[in-house]
C-alpha cells in the first residue's frame, strides 16, 4: 500500500510541496551555515511575520480541499491570493524601507517568492487531484537545481551570483504560476466585486482564520523572545534547530500528510520519514558543532549544538504524530469550522509563553528544550480533544 502511495509522481509532487513550504527554513539555515547570524535574525522575524500573514489567510485549505477531493474554483483561489500578494508585498517594502534595513533586496526577493509559491500552493493541489503532472515535475528539476546553485554561491561569498539566481527561481516559480492559472475562465471583474469579497467573508468569520493566527503568532513570538532573551547570533542558531525540529510535521502538513489520512495509511510510515530525516539532519548537527565555536555553553560536559540536536528531534517525532491526530480530525470532517481548530487555538496559548518561562527557571539548558516540551503539549492536546462532525 506505501510503496503504491509513493509513486514517482505523487513522490516528486510532496518533493514539491516541502520546498515550497521550507523555502524560509532553508534560507535561514544558509544563512547561519554561511554565518550571516544579522541575516538569519533579521529573515526569520521578516518570514515569519509574512507567514503568519498567508497562514491566515490560507485557513487550511490545501488539507479541506484534499479531503474533500474539491477540483471547482482553482482559479478564484488563486486570483484571491494573487490579489492580497501583491498588497502584501506593497506594505512589506515600506516597513522595510522606514525600517532603513540594510541591503533589502535580497529580502524583498526572498519574500516575494514565499508570496508566488503560497499561491502555487493551489496550483500543486490542482496537480493533485486532477493527476497532471508534467509541469510539477518540471518545476521541481528547476527548483531544486536552483536552490543547489543558490547555496553553492552563498557558500562561496559570490553575492552577485546569489542575487541573480534568487531572481531566477523567482521569476521560474512565477512562470509555473501563470502556466497553470486558466485565465479563459476568470471574470475578474465580477470576481473583484463579488466572488472574492464572499471568500474574503468566509475566511475572517472561521475558526480556520483563528487557529492560523495563532498558531503563526505562537511562532513568530517564540523567534522574537529569543532573539530578546539571547542575542541575535546564539538565537540563530536556536531558532534553525527548533525550525529543524517543526521541519517533519511542516512537511507531513504542506505535502504527503493529507492524502496519507486520507488513504488510511498505517502510522509505520511516519516513522521511517522520522528515521531518514533524523539521519539527514544529524550530518547538519555535526557540521554546525565542529564549525560554530563562539558558543561556550558546554551543559554537564555536552556540547550545546548536540544537546539541543538531541532534543529538537525528539520533539519533532512527537510533532509528528501530534499533527498526525489533527489531521485525522480534518479529514473526518472537512470545512472551515471543524472543532479541531478550538486545539489550535488552545495549543498555541499553552505554548506561547515556553521560551521565556523555560529561559527564567532554568537558563540556556531549559530553553533549550522549548520545543520538545511544546511538542509534548500539542500531541497531549490534539490526542484527547473531541471534534464534533455534522
């Protein structure tokens, strides 16, 4: 049953989905690999400020729309989320701007494309459900050849080939977007006056729109209190384990997890993804620990980097299996006001206040297990809550 599940289409499809919903995570671990900590500070805060933004006004609607098999209204979708894109990046330039950030191009970049590739979201459910995959197989030769390039540059300090090559995937991503958008059928006119506003209606009146928001707010105010708490080049790195750590739930979320559900897959499966990421992701533990020495936080004779590693991914299993009981509930029930978003809700407020409370008792040591503690709390929650269907 798994191995027809992970068919070569479907496998390259969830390739597709984790590098459009980790782009942030993976610019923010280039930069603290290259040792851009002011950069890896100053990106999380900015994409985590504009995924709060598109997480809400995405009110979970890749997992609705899969369980529901939904194919109808792609393009109004679509259009929708062009439209506040592009105000979204309007205000994201002036804040930058009278913010006088430094070099904000690459930013400006960087945020566009999370914008393009959060409308390409539907684009890839399109591909999903009606099974055409020719142009998201294409798009993921590109993307990953791309982002191969972009670290390869960062890596060798050439930042005018950087520049150049994040317009490239952006404009390639961009190009994917228009491919798949069908423009016969849009009345944009009648769409701007009376579509949109029912959708824009349907989303601020959900409990989909709180538990996005909250749950982002939860994140975006854990990368700022540590930054706070620790300073921006020590918070950098926290914040790539913890992202790290979220890395296989985000995945299981933005890509195979829904379908998996969907399908009544057998749980076994979650832990042999656990099993291989945990192998991927202990060669990046062992890079940053024999190469970022300006840490001197060695905790009962463990080195900090390990430490940390060791719990971040014990956490994230648990994530896994967290938002693997979330999912469930979804799929049982497939709309904007499922009761499994009232845990969202109460899971992002047991959560939010962790990194300073955990950093108060017990210093650097404490905070250090944030996220394994967080995840304790959200599959304690999402395990026992109850969902009402009708």
């Amino acid at each position: 049953m798994e191995k027809k599940f992970f068919n070569f289409n479907f496998l390259l499809l969830t390739a597709n989905n984790i590098i459009l919903s980790t782009l942030s995570t993976y610019f923010i671990i280039l930069f603290v690999i290259t040792k851009n900590y002011e950069a890896a500070a100053i990106f999380s805060v900015i994409a985590s400020s504009i995924i709060l933004v598109i997480k809400i006004l995405s009110v979970n609607l890749r997992n609705i729309l899969i369980a529901k098999k939904n194919s109808f209204f792609f393009n109004n979708y679509v259009i929708l989320r062009i439209i506040l894109s592009i105000l979204i990046f309007i205000i994201t330039y002036f804040i930058l701007s009278s913010l006088n950030v430094k070099e904000p191009f690459s930013y400006l970049v960087l945020v566009l494309l999370i914008l393009i590739n959060w409308c390409n979201e539907i684009s890839l459910i399109k591909c999903e459900i009606l099974k055409n995959f020719f142009f998201s197989n294409l798009l993921f030769v590109f993307n990953s050849t791309l982002l191969f390039l972009i670290f390869f540059s960062k890596f060798i300090e050439h930042d005018s080939i950087f520049k150049i090559l994040l317009v490239i995937i952006t404009i390639t991503n961009l190009l994917f977007l228009f491919i798949n958008f069908n423009f016969t059928k849009l009345n944009l006119v009648k769409f701007i006056l009376k579509d949109s506003l029912k959708k824009i209606k349907s989303i601020f009146f959900s409990l989909s729109l709180l538990s996005t928001l909250s749950l982002n707010f939860a994140n975006l105010f854990w990368r700022i209190i540590i930054i706070y708490l620790v300073g921006e080049k020590l918070a950098s790195i926290i914040i790539v384990f913890f992202a790290l750590g979220s890395f296989p739930g985000t995945v299981f979320i933005s890509s195979f997890g829904p379908s998996m559900v969907k399908k009544k897959l057998n749980t076994r499966l979650l832990f042999k993804v656990f099993i291989i990421y945990s192998l991927l992701l202990s060669i990046l533990a062992i890079y940053i620990s024999n190469n970022f020495n300006f840490v001197s936080y060695d905790i009962f004779k463990i080195n900090f980097f390990i430490l940390i590693y060791f719990l971040s991914i014990f956490g994230s299993l648990l994530m896994l299996f967290a938002v693997h009981e979330r999912e469930k509930k979804i799929n049982k029930n497939p709309n904007f006001n499922n009761h499994i978003f009232k845990a969202d809700i109460f899971v992002a407020a047991m959560i939010s206040p962790l990194p300073y409370i955990l950093f108060k008792f017990g210093g650097i040591l404490f905070l250090s297990s944030t996220y394994l503690v967080g995840s304790i709390i959200s599959l304690l929650i999402y395990k026992k809550w109850k969902t009402k269907i009708y």
